[in-house]
C-alpha cells in the first residue's frame, strides 16, 4: 500500500477576490502534492473558503448583493483562479455547507464538551471584525487596529470558552519533542515563546442574535460557534469527521503539512492542537508557516489596498510561469517583496534565456544530429532536490532547476558539440546525447513547479524533435 500524504492550505475569506498572497499558499501547497504525487504518495490536497464571517456578510452589502449569490460568484472566482495556476485539489471545502462541514463542527464541539473544556462566562472585550477575534488595547494605535485600520467595537456578552490555557504545557511539549513540527525554526521558536508565557482560556461562541451567519452551538440555538472553532475544523469535517462516512478521515489524518501564513501560527500551532488534544485526536505531523509577500515593503492585503491580481500577470505570462515565480523568487519562510518589474525580469531570465532557451538549444541539436530519439533510462534527481523538499524549502529545490539550467548552458559553450559533431561525429554525438538525458532530469524536476512544460520537454525529448516556437517567449 502506498503512503497517503495530506496537504492542506488555509481556506480563505471569500470577502474580495484572492492575490498573490493567497495564491501562493495554494501554490506551494500544489507543488508539494505534485511531488509527493511523483513519489507515489496516496495525496490529498485540500482547499477551501471560510465563509461563515460577518466579513463576507459585509462585503455583499456594500456590493448590493445578497450574501449568497456574493458567495457563490467570489468562490467561483477562486475555483477559476485555482484551475489557471493548476491547482490540482481534491476537495474545494465551503464552511457554509451544512452537509459537508456542519457536522463535524458540530462533533468537534461535543467532543470539547465531553472533555469538560467549554464553559461558558459572561464576557467583555474589544472586537475586531476584521481580525475576526477579540484584540487587546496594548494591540490598537489611536484607539484603531493597525492592520485593519478601524476601531474595534467594545463588546459585552456571555460566551462559551474554550479551556485553552489548561493545554499549555501539553501543546508545548508536542512542539518541543518534533511531534508537531513547526517549520521553519523562528516560528517554531516564537511559538515556544508564546507558550512559555501561558495561554489564556479563549471565546469560542458568539450570541446568535449578535452574528448573522455561523453554526449554532449543539444544544443552545441561542449561540453560534465562533469562526476559529468553526474555521479550523475544516481540515477534519472535509475528510468525513462528524459524518457518517468517515473513511477519507480514518485514511488521511492526521494531516502530513498544513500551509499557512505567518499571521495565523498561533490559531494553528496553538487553539488547534489544544482541540484536537481535548477531542483525543491526532495531531497534524508538520505546520509550514510562510511570510508575506509584501508590496513596496508593506503585507499585500485588501485593507492595504496594494494587491497585484494573479490573473493579470496569468493572462499576459501564463499560469505556469506564475507559478514557477512565486516558487523560486518567494521565501517559503521570510517575507518577499514583489513588483511587476521583478517578475518581468525573472521571467526572462529563469524561463525565457533559461529553462525555454536550453530546451530549444539542446532539441535542435538532436533534431539535426540524432538518427533517432535517446532510451531515457530512469535517470537520477539530484539528491540535493529531494532534500529539498523533505525539508520543505521549495524555493531551494526550483532554484537547484535554475542551477542545472546554467551548467548546462556552460557546458553547450565549453564543448561546442554543433562544431565538434562536424569535425568529430562520435564525440559530438555522445556530448548531445548528454545534454538530452540532463535536460530529461530537468523535465522530471520541473513537474511539480510546471506540469505543462515538463510534460512538453519529456514529449519533445521523446519524439527527438525541437519545439515549433519557443516554449517562453521573451518580453520586452
Ligand atoms: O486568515 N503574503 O483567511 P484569509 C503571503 N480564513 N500570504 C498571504 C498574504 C500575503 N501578503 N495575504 C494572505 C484567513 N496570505 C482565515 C484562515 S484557516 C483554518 C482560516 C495567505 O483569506 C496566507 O496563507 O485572510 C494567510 O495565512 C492566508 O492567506 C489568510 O487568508
């Protein structure tokens, strides 16, 4: 039997269309399941929209839209989104679908209970609607939420908590011992640090009459749980937990890498192993936190109103080679700033005068010089690439594709095998021969980054033929 390998990304708020942020979590996430899908794992990828936030219910008023529709036409757009950059999941998870995901809020929820961790408290506190959380005035500047730019609103109600901080020491030895392991180490260590502080007890319920969307609390109408509670379990109801057909949960969890962005480590790395402690559940193997993508030295967000629009840069360059960027210019572990002109740039020096150039260069010479096409045999990835992705640094093993491109560019200048075949046919020949089995091995490692375009040189390489017109056109 095969391995399975369940890779999961955030699911995202379906309160405006997706950027380059959110389409590079989903990104990385693929191009993992794309690899681990080479090595024969049983993969499932999982993706998804957070739908139950008074955000959205925000947005299709100011849009003039009834939420539903709002919904339907945004998550439409994220599905279309995801099927330009290839995105090959397995499940689209919508937190409003009361058949798929409900349920297994709902188990979720008397699991806590039956661990006597939900109490409920009357409660007071500073609400940020767009942080969707409860915030503390030590976080507000101006009395206003620096990252949301409004002011909270001042809340007083009774709550169902959930008895986090009883799991604190639990959740830091699980961290401590490599059983939840946090990639890479400054978030590890932030988290640890975190912990080392103490975590407090958290709400976990909001009142039904105060938030017009949300999955009432099992046996009190009069509450809803509260989006953390709801949003988190996502990774468990898609497999079937809560329902009665649960068989992709007992085959996939726990899961093997969750995806995430930096501003949601201590919801992933703290509220929900605690969860899962308190439901007696495994926990997720590997959390890979990554930074932001920043635009002019700021977090590309919404509020911020500096996002680049993954589509326009897809129509004019290709998913692919959208995706081939965000893997190889994008840290998966610090924050990256990106400009249209760099990824300009980058296209034509990585694809382009790179990786499309060799390909014609190499499939020419053969074309010209080869009777017939190579046997490829199952030649070897570099031992460096597979580390590379074991260890996560996606953008190490794309940049090991970029290095071999080059010394197989030196290597065409330094043995000129066009001439060398004229004055010495055997010699020629075999250095050609060489240059198509290493660009195979480039095809082979460009699979999970450019599906396409692997599958394009491996086909060329087969039938010995160079490509009709370049595989990267260059851009002015
Ligand atoms: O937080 N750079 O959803 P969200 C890199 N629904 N990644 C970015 C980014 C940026 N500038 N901006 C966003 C939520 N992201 C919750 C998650 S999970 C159970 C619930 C990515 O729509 C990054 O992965 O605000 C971040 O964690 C996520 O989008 C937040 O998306």
């Amino acid at each position: 039997m095969s391995k399975t390998f369940y890779i999961t990304t955030p699911i995202f708020y379906p309160n405006a269309n997706l950027h380059m942020g959110h389409a590079y979590s989903t990104t990385l996430a693929d191009i993992i399941a794309r690899y681990r899908r080479l090595l024969n794992d049983d993969v499932y990828l999982l993706t998804g929209a957070d739908e139950n936030t008074e955000k959205v219910v925000r947005a299709a008023s100011a849009a003039n839209i009834e939420p539903q529709g709002y919904l339907d036409g945004i998550v439409q757009n994220f599905k279309t989104l995801f099927q330009k950059l290839h995105i090959s999941y397995d499940q689209f998870i919508r937190t409003s679908d009361e058949k798929v995901h409900w349920p297994g809020a709902q188990a979720m929820w008397q699991r806590l209970v039956d661990a006597g961790d939900i109490e409920k408290r009357s409660y007071q506190g500073l609400y940020c609607v767009g942080h969707e959380a409860f915030i503390t005035e030590k976080e507000l500047m101006n009395g206003i939420c620096p990252e949301h730019g409004e002011a909270p609103q001042q809340i007083s109600e009774e709550n169902y908590f959930f008895r986090l901080s009883k799991y604190t020491h639990l959740v830091r030895g699980k961290i401590q011992r490599g059983e939840l392991e946090i990639i890479p180490e400054t978030r590890r260590n932030e988290i640890l640090a975190l912990l080392e502080r103490g975590l407090e007890d958290v709400s976990f319920s909001r009142p039904s009459h105060k938030v017009s969307v949300g999955i009432p609390v099992p046996g009190d109408a009069s509450q809803k749980i509260y989006v953390w509670c709801d949003a988190l379990v996502n990774y468990i109801s898609a497999l079937g937990f809560g329902r009665v057909d649960d068989t992709l949960f007992k085959q996939f969890w726990p899961a093997d890498v969750h995806i995430i962005g930096k501003d949601i480590l201590r919801f992933h790395a703290a509220i929900w192993p605690a969860m899962l402690l308190s439901a007696k559940l495994p926990l997720p193997k590997r959390l890979l936190v990554h930074g932001f993508i920043t635009s002019g030295g700021k977090k590309m967000s919404k509020t911020l109103g500096n996002v680049i629009d993954p589509s326009v840069l897809i129509s004019e360059y290709g998913g692919e080679a959208v995706r081939f960027f965000l893997a190889r210019h994008v840290s998966p572990f610090e924050d990256s700033d990106f400009t249209p002109t760099s990824f300009k740039d980058a296209y034509n020096a990585d694809l382009a005068n790179g990786i499309g150039n060799l390909a014609s260069r190499i499939l020419k010479m053969a074309e010209d010089h080869l009777e017939e096409p190579i046997t490829i045999e199952e030649n070897l990835i570099p031992e460096a690439y597979t580390h590379a992705f074991d260890t996560l640094n996606i953008q190490r093993a794309a940049e090991i594709i970029s290095e071999t491109v080059a010394r197989l560019d030196r290597r065409i200048q330094e043995t000129q095998p066009f001439k060398l075949v004229k004055t010495d046919s055997e010699k020629g020949k075999a250095v050609i021969t060489e240059l198509v089995v290493d660009l195979y091995t480039v095809g082979r490692m460009l699979n999970p980054f450019m599906p396409e375009t692997s599958k394009k040189i491996k086909e060329l390489i087969k039938g010995n033929r160079m490509p009709s017109e370049p595989l990267f056109p260059r851009k002015a």
